[in-house]
C-alpha cells in the first residue's frame, strides 16, 4: 500500500496550502477547499465544497496558526471517526497539544511541519526536510504516511513537538528575526557587495517575501523565541557598546 | 606593456598579504617581506629584506589599517623618488589621506582595496571585484595598473575612497557586523535548519573566521559605520518592543 494513491482533503489554499496541496495532488488525489473564493486551484487539485473537503479519510489542514484553534473548534463536529488529521504549522507544540484537546478521541493526529515552501521549492521538493510528530494514531498509519511522504522525495525526520521548538527558535526563529530587522533598512545591492552581503540580501528577500503574520506568529506560538531574542539583544547591546566610546583617528 | 611582468615590493605577509603576494606572482616578479620571520614564503614569491622590497619601483603595502600611520612615516624617507605606492586596505578615506599627507610629493599614489581574501579567493580570483582610486598618479600609469589587474582575471572598479567607504558600511559593514553578534550565539547546524539558516551560519562562519582586529578597524576606521550601528540599532529595538508585550496563548 505505501506509495499508493490516497484521498487527502487539503483545508486551506493559502500561499503555502496551494503550493502542498500542488504538491501530493502528484500522488495523490486532492480535494482543496478555501474560505476565500478568490484563491486560485492549485495544478491537479479538484475544487470541492468545505464539507467534501473534510469527509476525506485524511485531512490536512494548511490555516494559519493563529486561525488553528477556531477552525479545530469549527471541525471537530464534522470530521468522520477514524479521520486521520495532520496540520502543517511552523511552530509545533502548540497546534499538537490543540488538537489533542479539541479534536475527539476517535479523529487520528499527525503533527507535520513541512518545511519548505513556494520559494525553497520553486525547483521540487526532492530531498527537502518534514518533521513528522505521530501524536495520536495507529503506529501502522503514522509508518504508512512516513513512507508516503519519503515516496514523495521528502526527507522525513521524527522529531517531538518540543524538540522541533527547541531547535527553531535558534534556527529559523533567529534567521526570520536578522532577516525582517535589516529589511527594515532597505539595503541595496552593491557592485562591490562581497559573497557574504549577497548572502545577507538572499535572506532579507527570503524571509520578507513571507507574509508578516506568518512571521508574528512564529515567534508569538513558539515561546522558545523568547530566550532566543533575550540573547540576541544581550549580544548586540554588547557590541554597540565596544563601538560606542570609539575614538576616532585624524585623517577621516 | 600590458600584463608585462613588473617588479612589485609585497610589505608585509600575513592573512592577506600572504594570499595577494602568490596571486601576484602568478603574473609578476615578487619580493615579499614581513617583520615575523616566522611568516611561511607564499608560493612563487622571493623573501627579501625591508630594504630590498622597499626598492622595488612598485610597493604594495598588506598591513593592518591602524599600523598604515607609523608604516608611511617608517617607509616615507626610504622609498625612492617614483615610486608608486599602493595600499590594500579594507577602508579607503582614512589610509589614502594618510598616503596623501605623509609620503613625499614624488610617490605615486593609487588606493585599492582588493575584496577578497584566503577564503572568498579559495577557488582563484577570477571575477572578483578589486575597488582601485587613483590619488596621485600619471593617468598612464594608472590605467597600466588597473590593465594588470583586469589581466590577472579581477574585475576592477574605479571608486572614489569616500563612495567605497558609504557603500561598505551598509554591506559588508553591516555583515561584519552581523556576523560577530551572531557568532557570540554559537548557533550550531541543524537537522531542521532551513536553506535560509545555514545561509545565516556560512556569513557568521566567514565573518568570524577573518581577525577580530580587522573586524574592530572596519568599524573604527570607516566613519560611515556609525550611522548603520545606530539605524540598525533603533531597527533591532523597534522590533524586540513588538514582542515584549505579547500574550502567549494557552496549550504552550
């Protein structure tokens, strides 16, 4: 059965639902359902009512994280027994533990962050990384959607709620932060920009081309990127300070 | 005459000087000195003694910016009338006034700054940018000069020392800058980490890898670099306040 073809309800066509929804619609059959009508279907994937939507066996939802515990609320009534629900947000402990206290017993949970998206993808997910977090379901199940997922070329990587926290707060939490704080400034390329200013204008376009709420909610719905700009500040305050009192020598 | 070979004097062999001396050979006759005996002899280069590479018609002084002041008032009585003088220094306003004000009417002066180094340069030279500012020069000469290094493969971009000094402090000033309040995190590689973070540990890598001291000089030295601390730091502060204030949800 691994590889093969399943049903998958994709519950929100945002920039990222559209791109994944695009994505497993190349191996799976896909019904896309978006509160906005406005929003594009995304190549391969059948347009389909809200309810449709979730009477899929697996249904994945692609909402905002701040939008995450009103849609649970909204859904937990409608879903099947025996649905198998996986969320796809940047932070993961707290939409794993919401879903644990708002979806029924009977409704299967799989914690994902896939961490890629219409800009790191643009040429194929093949060898991207997903961190897959079982929270509640049949050990089979959780294997089979692991092998799935490796079928699609994705790097799968077992990682608790917590640990993945942990590790983004200091990996794309800090990134996100240098990266939004220096698009404040509006550099400019520069003919004599070395390799590593190429690379700072690489992230500042990287990470300010996603939206801002997107960026306010990982770090408001991961509360390890509150230590993580504790020390960032500690850091840089200690740096200025080394300047501050610089004496300047003649000939300038 | 272009892309003869020309006798050309390397002052001083460390981190840089080192590197720019066996560039330099490839296409020249070179005779190196540093005053650290223990400074291995870069490939293709003839150790000499202070003397002897002051002598030659062409000096290319790679010593650290805050040692260009007593090294011009050191070599000025010692450098034959005619000469041409380049320096390498990573700032230009400050070292080509110093040249200007210190060395004899009868030295010929042109500033470069050579942007690369032992790590960006691992893989050859070819195609990376050299800044290069005539101050007191036969235009001839000039021109010859900024030939040799079009023929040793470097793109070369004529810039005045106060144009290189505002651009570098808003690139590489601000990378540098980066860099060093980064690698006081020690961030390390992770399973997690996005195209974008690793992008964010190649720059504190290369940033950390080159001295403290020439981190220190890029600040200090470049008078521009004051206003890009103080816009980075209102930038920084605006953006931590957004976040003190934040209510963290529930099921965190």
């Amino acid at each position: 059965m691994i590889g093969a073809s399943m049903e998958i309800g994709v519950y929100g066509l945002g920039r990222f639902g559209g791109f994944w929804a695009s994505q497993l619609a190349a191996f799976h059959t896909v019904l896309g359902w978006s509160r906005n009508e406005n929003r594009s279907t995304p190549a391969g994937v059948r347009r389909v009512s809200e309810n449709e939507c979730l009477a899929a066996p697996v249904v994945i939802l692609c909402v905002t994280i701040s939008a995450m515990e009103e849609v649970l609320e909204k859904i937990a009534k409608l879903l099947a027994p025996g649905t198998l629900v996986m969320d796809t947000c940047s932070v993961k402990v707290y939409p794993a533990n919401l879903m644990l206290r708002l979806l029924p017993p009977e409704i299967e949970i799989i914690a994902t962050h896939p961490m890629f998206g219409p800009d790191s993808g643009v040429d194929g997910i093949t060898g991207l990384p997903m961190v897959f977090s079982p929270m509640r379901v049949d050990e089979r199940i959780a294997q089979l959607w692991s092998s799935n997922f490796e079928a699609m070329g994705l790097k799968v990587i077992d990682m608790s709620p917590k640990q993945h926290d942990e590790e983004m707060a200091f990996s794309q939490g800090i990134t996100h932060f240098i990266g939004r704080v220096l698009g404040e400034l509006d550099l400019n390329s520069s003919i004599i920009g070395t390799a590593a200013y190429k690379k700072l204008l690489d992230i500042v376009q990287q990470t300010c081309n996603d939206p801002w709420d997107l960026f306010v909610d990982l770090q408001r719905f991961n509360p390890n990127t509150a230590a993580m700009r504790g020390r960032l500040q500690v850091a840089i305050n200690l740096m200025l300070d080394k300047f501050e009192s610089i004496e300047l020598p003649e000939d300038i």
